[in-house]
C-alpha cells in the first residue's frame, strides 16, 4: 500500500497559489487538501491552477473541505447551507470531500437525517465524503459517534483522535475497545499531535512531547494496518496556525514554525509508517 502525503493550505492562506504549490510539490507531497475561500477571484484561480496541474501529474490528489462557520440556524437551515456548499465543490472533482458534519447539540435524529442527506449527495456525484472527527460535530466524542457508526455502518471518518482526547480530557485511557471499532471507518488521517488540554501541541518532536508522540504513533500504525489491502492511504500532517499554534504573549510570536512541523511529520510517517 502506497501512503500518499498531503500538504495543508491552512496556514498558506498568505501565499498566492503558485508559491503554495510550489512548497507541495518541493518538498514531496502528493497532493492538497484544502477548504477553498469563499472569493470569487480565488476561486477561478484555483479552480485554473489545479486543471493545469492535474494535465501535468493525472496523480495529483486534491482533497477539498466543507467547513461551516457558527451562526443561528436550525438544522434544516444548517443543512440547506451544508449541501449549498457540497454542490459548489463538485465542479472541482476533488478525490475526495471532507467534511466538518453536524452539531455537537443537534439531536440525534436531525444529524442523522444530515449525514444521510450528505451520503446521498456522495451517491448522486461519485464524490466520496468523509466526515472528521472533530469536536463540535457529530463526531466531536468516541462513544456517542459509535450510535451513528451503528446507524451508518458503512460511513467514512476522517481520523483526528486529538479532538476526543481534548473533549474527554484524556489520552483515550480504557477506551481502547472504542478506538477499535471508531478506526475500521477512518479513510484519511490528520497527523496532527494534540494532548489533554488542547488539540495541538507546539512541537511534537520536542523530547517533552516523546509519549504523545508514541501514543499517536501507535493509534496511527493501527489504523494503517487495517488498511494494508488498500491501493492508497492518504495523510495530511496537520500542524496549524493560531489558535491551534500556541503564541508567545504581548508579541505573538508562534512558539514553533507550523510548516516545519509539517515537512518533519511527513518524513517522519514515512520512516516510522512503512
């Protein structure tokens, strides 16, 4: 099985787009996963420059978010502005979708009648979608996200264990039997380290750090073992900017370079994953 490595556009949003492909690309990834700005401009200029680099690497994998920002809505509402987003990504053809689905405090049934309507917008476009594992979403704790597994037993996760470790301020003890079931769903990992606190510690090869890192590398080699039969499994270390990057205080220095980290993650995961 081949691991293909994706490089984050969270933290380039600074760069134009050649500058941010040009990091991908000379430091040997394969490809993006990126939630596209809601700018018109930006939008064209993306949607050009990915064409133009898929006529010249067919393998190049583009992974596009669905990310939606807090505002009062219902659950209907909520889901007519998830699927509105969901159909404007189609024209793109991204390999695959990953999206931040549901409400921590949606009903039970009203995130399952999203994540079906989701699904079903999967089947209509042959675009898989894979929903993260992240706090605030359905998915924001182990144990409630195993009722919809059960629902959904053919649902796809994308893998950020960070955030349950946050939510339940824990590194997972005694819940093994959980992470068990939780990881024969996850499609796509997020490398990134976080502990009991916070979902993102500054640097994660900081010899402080050196159990987490362990932990997460134990988690990480499970998850890739289960899926040893596969072509392909795809991982963007995923090391953020603030407010996941902690800052220094009065002048805001990151306490870490955020794409180091990313560039090392990487390297490291193709030593220690392979």
């Amino acid at each position: 099985m081949q691991l293909r490595f994706l490089y984050p556009f969270w933290g380039s949003e600074a760069l134009n787009l050649e500058a941010f492909l040009n990091i991908v690309k000379t430091n040997g990834f394969d490809g993006i996963e990126i939630n596209v700005p809601k700018d018109a401009i930006f939008e064209t200029a993306f949607y050009d420059t990915l064409n133009k680099e898929r006529q010249q690497n067919p393998d190049f994998i583009c992974v596009l978010q669905q990310v939606l920002g807090l505002q009062p809505e219902t659950p209907s509402s909520y889901l007519e502005r998830v699927i509105k987003r969901l159909e404007n990504l189609v024209h793109y053809q991204p390999n695959f979708i990953n999206s931040h689905t549901g409400r921590d405090y949606f009903s039970f049934d009203d995130n399952c009648r999203i994540i079906e309507t989701v699904e079903n917008f999967s089947a209509k476009y042959n675009i898989p979608v894979y929903h993260e594992i992240h706090r605030g979403r359905f998915t924001f704790h182990a144990l409630t996200t195993l009722k919809y597994l059960e629902k959904f037993p053919e649902i796809k996760l994308v893998g950020d264990l960070s955030h349950w470790c946050v939510v339940s301020e824990s590194m997972l003890q005694n819940q093994e039997d959980i992470i068990a079931k939780v990881i024969l769903h996850i499609q796509h990992l997020h490398a990134r380290i976080g502990f009991e606190q916070t979902p993102q510690i500054n640097d994660p090869f900081a010899p402080e750090w050196e159990a987490y890192l362990e932990q997460y590398l134990d988690w990480w080699k499970q998850i890739i073992r289960l899926h040893n039969g596969k072509y392909q499994f795809t991982i963007t270390p995923e090391f953020g900017p603030f407010p996941y990057m902690p800052e220094e205080p009065f002048t805001k220095n990151p306490l870490a370079n955020q794409k180091a980290i990313n560039l090392k993650m990487k390297d490291y995961l193709k030593t220690h994953l392979t």
